[in-house]
C-alpha cells in the first residue's frame, strides 16, 4: 500500500515537470525548472508528514477481560508491528483473516488458514516450553502468546528490546475465548472487523438458544482423557451449556476448576444421561474413540458403573474440543450441533 501510493506521487510530480517544462518554451526556462522542483518537494514533504502522522497515532491492542487485571486495558505501540511472530492460535485465526502475515507461528493445531500460513516458520510452544532462541533471532517488533508462558520466558525477550502481547486461550470457557477473539479483531482489524465477528458469534448463539428451546434436558458427563472430567465453565462444557446440558461435574467439583481428576465413586452417584468425551492433541473423533474404548475394554469394572458408557451412550470428539482455539469457536459450537443434529436423524 505505501509503496503503491510513493509511485503514484512519483508520476504526479513528474507530469507536473512536463506540464512545466511545456510553459518553459514559450517562456523563462529557469522559472518553469523551479516551480516543477517546488512542486515536487511539496508533494514529497506532504508524504512525509503524512507517515510521521500515522506513526504519532501509534498502535493499540487491547486486552481481555480476564487478563485486564494483569496487564491493564491496552498494549500501546509507537506504530503497526510488521514483524510479529505469532505464537498463539487465538490471534493466528484473526492475523490470517485479515491477511497480516507473521514471521513465524506456533504448530497450527486447528483451523481453516489459507495456503501461506504451511508456509511460516514454525516455534513450538507448549505449557512450559519455548525456544526464545529462535523467536530473538527473528529479531520481531512483536510477539503474541498465551500468558501461561510470562512467568518464564517473558523476560528473556523483554531484554532483547522485544514488545510482548498476552492472550488469554487454553482451558477457558466459550465467553473467555469468544472476548478474547473480539478484542484481537479489534486490535487488529478496527471497528468493521469487531462487528463482523460480533455478528458470527451472535448468528451461532441464536441457533445454540433455539437448540436448548427445542430439545430436553440432558444431563452429561465430560470425559476430559481418561483420568479427568470438566465443568461447565471448561471450553466444551460452556458449549454444551449454551446448548442447554448440565453438567454433572459441576455438582461434584468447583465448576472454576474448569478440569478436575475423576472420582468414580461419586459419579456413580449421579444420573448421567450421556458421555462426551475428548482427548487433548487427538485429530479426530475416530482417534478419540479408539484411545478411550481401549480403555473402558481394558478395565470394564470400572467404566461399566457409568450407566451411559455401559450402553454406549458416548459422544467421541476431536482434540480441538479440548482448549480454546480463538475464532474457531465459532465453527466448533457449530460442528457440535451438526453432529448431534445427524445423530437424531
């Protein structure tokens, strides 16, 4: 775009000159050479002023609610970061909508990108893992990535002169993830990128409210891999709430915990109506079923006290249920009641 607009004001000056120059012969020369000079310096400081403007304005990314606390209401930068290195798939999913291309990128779990973002650096991250080797050498203005990640290698890039942004994503409920994609659309794309995916998520909520309207109840247990169950307040489980289930996990647990280890004996205690399970890092449904009905085969005196695994009432789902995935969220609630839809049918 800058580049485009120099060349454009190029070709301005140089007709002018000609204009100028075609005065010239009927006229002082030397008069003509001067106002063709004035009108290119002219032109040349107004690009000038006009970059130095937008760079006064300087740059904002704002924060999600639950990390307002923590880190205050905005990022300020002197200027549009150009070179981002972007560890957090919250943000990709928003970077890549809007065509603003990092530098490199964290492993690409979920999502529908467009072709350039296989072609990215790629930097591992993980819980507790980050090569900030790799992401100095880069030498980026600015990188993006989940705050669990501050405590330990925020300071190592801080000292390298490094501007660090934090999302919060992970293992937080729909409305965390949901704010946390708003105020990167934002950031990022102004007040028309906020308001189309404010009207994505509003079109989804409506068909999960009609969803709840028009089925029963159901009371569900959330197999989190074989050792954990969630609460409402985990990503899958404020989906299925929207939708209308209760959780069973929440009469057991703290539903903030959002994950807790499993305790048989007080889930053979309570009504369950049907399993969903999933399993972090799986690709696909399949996959999850195979890992876990391995599981319920291997030691059926266990699961088999679970009314719902006995008769087979389980829902096996892909590891993208598992943590936030940013804008995704959209597709996710979306897929849920395709699938539970077609299982009526």
């Amino acid at each position: 775009m800058r580049k485009n607009k120099l060349v454009t004001l190029g070709i301005v000056g140089m007709l002018s000159i000609s204009l100028l120059a075609g005065c010239a012969s009927k006229g002082n020369s030397s008069e003509g050479t001067q106002a063709a000079q004035t009108t290119v310096e002219s032109t040349t400081q107004e690009e000038v002023t006009t970059t130095e403007e937008n760079k006064a304005e300087g740059f904002s990314i704002y924060y999600a609610d639950a990390l307002k606390e923590a880190e205050g209401e905005v990022l300020e930068l002197k200027e549009m970061p150009e070179k981002i290195v972007c560890l957090s798939n919250a943000a990709l999913e928003i970077l890549a909508d809007l065509d603003i291309r990092p530098v490199a990128i964290t492993s690409t779990a979920t999502g529908d990108y467009p072709d350039w973002v296989s072609e990215l650096p790629v930097i591992e991250t993980g819980m507790s893992k980050l090569d900030t080797e790799s992401v100095i050498a880069l030498e980026p203005d600015l990188v993006i990535m989940g705050s669990h990640l501050k405590e330990t290698y925020s300071q190592v890039l801080i000292d390298a002169g490094i501007s660090i942004y934090y999302t919060n994503e992970g293992h937080i409920s729909y409305e965390e993830t949901k704010d946390q994609a708003l105020v990167l659309a934002k950031s990022f794309g102004g007040d028309k990128e906020l308001e189309k995916l404010q009207a994505e998520f509003k079109e989804v909520e409506a068909r999960a409210e009609e969803y709840k309207n028009s089925h029963e109840a159901q009371k569900a247990m959330l197999l989190f891999t074989q050792s954990y169950q969630s609460t409402s307040e985990s990503y899958l489980g404020s989906m299925l709430k929207l939708m209308g289930f209760e959780i069973v996990s929440d009469n057991l647990v703290d539903p903030s915990l959002k994950a807790a280890p499993l305790d048989m004996e007080a889930l053979m205690g309570q009504e369950i109506d049907i399993v969903f399970a999933v399993y972090p890092g799986v690709p696909s449904s399949e996959m999850t079923k195979q890992t876990l009905e391995a599981e319920f085969t291997k030691n059926p005196e266990i699961w088999n006290q679970i009314s719902a695994i006995e008769e087979g009432n389980i829902i096996y789902l892909s590891g993208t249920y598992a943590t936030a995935k940013g804008a995704n969220a959209i597709d996710n609630l979306n897929d849920l009641m395709d699938m539970l839809e077609a299982l009526e049918q």
